[in-house]
C-alpha cells in the first residue's frame, strides 16, 4: 500500500472507530442506526436548546447541568427557535407508544428528541449524553444516528438501605442521578431497620433523639471483633425527604419508602420499649443479622404508632406504593407472649405465621385508605396474602413466581441476581456481607420465571437490585458495589429481551468506564482487569 493511502485508510479507519464509539449506548436502543459514512455535527457554547413544552424544562436543565460538570459549558434555552445547531426537546407520539419511548435524530442542523412523554424525552435526552465524546472539550462531536427506543419493564428500580449506614442528602441525590443516567426510574428508599430510624416524624420526636443514633458498630463481619465505640447515625427532616422526592422527580424517578415492620424494629423499641413483647430494655442496634426483637402483635399501641407514621409519611411521597418490610420477623417473642397469644386466639388464628399476615393486612387497610397501596417483601406470602399487596420476590423467584401465580403483582430482586451487596470476586477484596455475585451473572438475569405463563407474566412490573450497607459504610463503597453491576442491571430491564448479548454489552462497557472516570464514580475493576471466574 503506497504511503498516502496507508494514511487515508488510517484516518477513515480512526473516524469509523470514533464514530462507533460514540454510540456504545447502555442500556441498548431497540434500534439505532449509526450514518454509514461516519458524518458528525459539533455541539458548543453556540448550541442552544429549544424547549416546546414547560414540563421538559427539568430535561433541559439536566442536560445543561451535566454539560456544566463534565464538560464546563452549558447552553442557552428558548422556548421556540428555527435553524440550525438546535437541541430540540418535544412531546410527540413515537411508533412506540409506551411511556418512557423516544425517537432520537441526530441530523444536519442538530438534534430532535421526540418522546412519547415528558419521561420519553428525558430517556432520549441520556441516550444524547451517551453519544457525547469521553474526553473533556469544548466542542462535542456527535455522530449522525438515528434511535427509536422503549423501556421493556415499567419498573427499573434501584433500593439503598440508609439505616446500617446513614447516606447524606447530597449523596442520595447522586445515587438518584446514578438511577436517571440508566434510564431507571424507582428509588426504593429502605428508612428504618434495627440499626437506625431515619426520618422525622413530628408526633414522635423520641424517634429522632434515640432511635436516629446507635453508641456503636461490630467491626468486621458479623458477629464481629469488638465494636468500634463511635456513635452512628442521623435522619432526614421531612423538608429534605420533600427536597429529595422533588429531585428525584426532576429525573422522572419515583421514590417508594419503606418503614419496616413487625421485624427490623429495634431501633424503634429502643425509644418506645412498650412496643415489645417484652418491654425491654432495648438499644439501637449495634450489630447485624436478623434480630428477635419485633413489635408485639397482640398490642393496639403498636397499631396506633405506625398509623401515626404513615400518617405523616403518606403525604410526603407522591408514589401510589408504600412499601412495609415484612422480612425476616422470627416469631420467638410472640409464641411466648400472651398479648400476641390472646390475638391468635380471640381471631381464631392457626399460628404465629397468620397472626403477622393479620399485622400486614391490618396496616394494609390503613395505608389503603390513604390511597396508597402496600409493597412487602415476600413473607408476606406466609400465613395469606391479600388480593392486592404487592410481592417483592428476594429470596429468589419463588416468591414471585407464587404471587404471580396469585394474581398479585410482583417486582422481582431476587438474591441469586440483584443483591449489590454480595461479592463481585473470589476472594472479594473488601469487606462483604458474602455471595457471589459477578457482573455476567446480573447480565444474565431474566425478570420473567420460566415458570410463568405469558398471562401470569403481565403481573412482573419489573425488578430491582438492592443495596444494604451492613458493610457499605461510606459512598465510595456504595459505588464500589454498584458499578458495573447496575450498568449491568439497567439493560436488563430496559432492552429487549432478545437484544441482550453479554459479548456485545462487554464491547459497550468500555465505554461506560470512561462514563464512570466522568462522574469520578469508584468502581470495582474486576472486570477491566479481565477478571475470569
Ligand atoms: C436480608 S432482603 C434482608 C436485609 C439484609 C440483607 C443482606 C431483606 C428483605 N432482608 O435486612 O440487609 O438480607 O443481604
């Protein structure tokens, strides 16, 4: 090959790569078709970005922020505008009709972004983000592409647990900007567990005095070596829950509480003892592991203390779901308690395990007339299951294949596929709860039981992975454990099913991690390091 023509094939050869590279979208559109001739436009300063309709303005300023951190320019907005090098954000039906579906064109005179709905343009607002260069510049080349695109699942969920370990409001928004960026659209808040109480409730300030803060923390793995005498806590005023529910809302993301019940309680014994069976005394939980201590069914007060809570609850979360726990309640405490003994037998009730189904269908009703409707974990399969509650499967499928099956509607986290807190490596290099969870397996998760027929299949919203923070103390940890894992995840349950290809989400991931050096987020380099199990 004589020399120039080494070096045009070199340079079209680079183009193309580039040109391929911009368009590594996670998760996968349903389709894409990148300008064959590698053609791009440049987006800069000059660029502006034209608003049609008031409820895309949050889209708009998402961009504008990300431009800003990442990129350090952001652009002007107009409501109308005509020409060239605009960013046109719009509410227009697609061919795809579900809500969250979107048309992106990157042409000529700039970019269009129909979306079926205000979401619809935020999803086709990421895919843009993705098409952006790596590197830091002040003019953004873009390839020309076209993208149609749809969510698979309603439900792409995301859950942390901020009582073992309390998160700030700041980094709570991240880790919403986190579930935006993966067009995933529920954060499933888990606020109250043994460890920790960690909202304000205003009728019950001993919440906040006490059960907020625990003296101390095991160190190391439960049962632990020794604690470490440094007292742990904190909760979010109601303000700042309505701050978080408005941001996550900006980024179309739906924020589901959970107030744990009747297990996962001691902290609230700790300030209310005459909750117990016992009457204590009880402490804030300073170790981990599933605990006896539980709120005593037999006891009226106790009803009486959680309507308070939701009562104040309620309101604050926009979400029609509110989500109960219901997990993990052994029931030593109650066979031996003669309140509890007297409700079984005044109700007619076969064992201890009826009696906490009578405890979640009571709250259910009462959270019903609220007009919100309840999420347990899938316990609450045991001893009967209302007609409506909603079954989140963890202890793998079987609970949501039951519950399916059921006709209730089910979302799925089941620990052999979503729980962000096993292990990515053996051995792992940092401290975890246990398990095995590497990247190809989260990859590999189907949502749908094989178990299913197609109609009991309409019952599976979605699915979630889950984050607890025994041993996730501090945000890096969080992102140590999440990243590339919920990359992994937000495919799952946006692309279709027959689209999703490990080999070629592996060619995509590289991408991502220079995405992830751009949000200066920890991830685990198992997978960059070519980590083979
Ligand atoms: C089980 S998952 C729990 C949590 C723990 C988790 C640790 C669930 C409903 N309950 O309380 O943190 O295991 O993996």
């Amino acid at each position: 090959m004589k020399n120039s023509s080494f070096f045009l094939f070199s340079f079209l050869f680079l183009i193309t790569q580039i040109a391929f590279s911009q368009s590594h979208i996670i998760p996968k559109p349903s389709e894409i078709t990148v300008s064959p001739d590698g053609k791009q436009i440049v987006i800069s300063s000059k660029t502006k970005i034209v608003i049609k309709n008031k409820s895309l303005t949050s889209t708009a300023e998402f961009l504008n922020g990300y431009l800003r951190e990442v990129y350090g320019f952001e652009l002007t907005t107009t409501p109308v505008g005509n020409g060239k090098n605009l960013i046109v954000l719009d509410i227009q039906k697609t061919d795809n009709t579900v809500s969250g579906g979107y048309a992106l064109s990157v042409h000529q005179n700039g970019v269009s972004i129909k979306g079926n709905d205000a979401a619809g343009v935020f999803y086709g607002m990421q895919s843009l983000l993705q098409l952006l260069p790596t590197q830091k510049s002040s003019s953004l080349s873009v390839p020309m592409v076209e993208i149609k695109d749809a969510p698979r699942f309603s439900y792409r969920g995301m859950m942390l647990d901020v009582s073992r370990h309390f998160f700030s409001v700041a980094y709570v928004k991240r880790f919403i900007d986190f579930i935006a960026l993966h067009k995933m659209n529920v954060f499933h808040w888990h606020l109250t567990d043994d460890q920790g109480w960690r909202v304000e409730v205003k009728k019950h300030p001993k919440l906040m005095s006490i059960s907020a803060f625990r003296d101390s923390t095991i160190v190391g793995h439960h049962p632990g070596k020794g604690k470490d005498g440094v007292r742990h806590g904190g909760y979010y005023t109601q303000e700042e829950i309505k701050e978080v529910v408005k941001y996550a809302a900006d980024r179309f993301v739906e924020v589901i509480p959970e107030i744990e019940m009747p297990g996962h309680s001691e902290a609230t014994l700790a300030a209310f003892p005459n909750l117990g069976c016992t009457g204590g005394p009880y402490i804030v939980a300073q170790n981990f592991g599933v605990h006896k201590e539980v709120l005593c069914a037999g006891n009226d007060d106790v009803f009486a203390f959680l309507q308070d809570v939701i009562d104040e609850i309620a309101p604050l979360f926009p979400s029609k779901y509110i989500h109960v726990g219901g997990d993990e309640c052994p029931k030593d405490r109650w066979k031996t308690c003669a309140k509890c003994q007297k409700r079984i037998k005044d109700l007619n009730l076969k064992d201890e395990h009826e009696l906490q189904s009578y405890f979640i269908q009571r709250m259910e009703k009462y959270i019903n007339s609220k007009g919100k409707k309840l999420i347990g974990w899938d316990e609450i399969l045991e001893g009967g299951l209302s007609k409506t509650a909603i079954v989140m499967s963890w202890r793998g499928e079987k609970g949501g294949i039951e519950a399916a099956k059921q006709k209730n509607t089910v979302i799925m986290t089941p620990t052999t596929y979503v729980y962000f807190d096993y292990g990515q490596v053996k051995p792992e290099d940092s401290l975890v709860i246990g398990g095995f969870l590497p990247l190809e397996k989260v990859y590999g998760y189907e949502p749908i039981p094989k178990e299913l027929t197609a109609d009991e299949a309409q019952y599976v919203l979605g699915g979630q992975a889950n984050l607890w923070t025994e041993y996730v103390a501090y945000p890096s940890k969080v992102e140590y454990m999440l990243f590339p894992r919920m990359t992994a995840l937000s495919e799952v349950l946006w692309s279709k099913k027959e689209q999703r290809n490990y080999d070629d989400f592996q060619k995509r991931l590289l991408t991502q991690f220079q995405r992830y050096d751009l949000w200066k987020v920890n991830y685990h380099k198992a997978w960059l390091n070519g980590y083979k199990k």
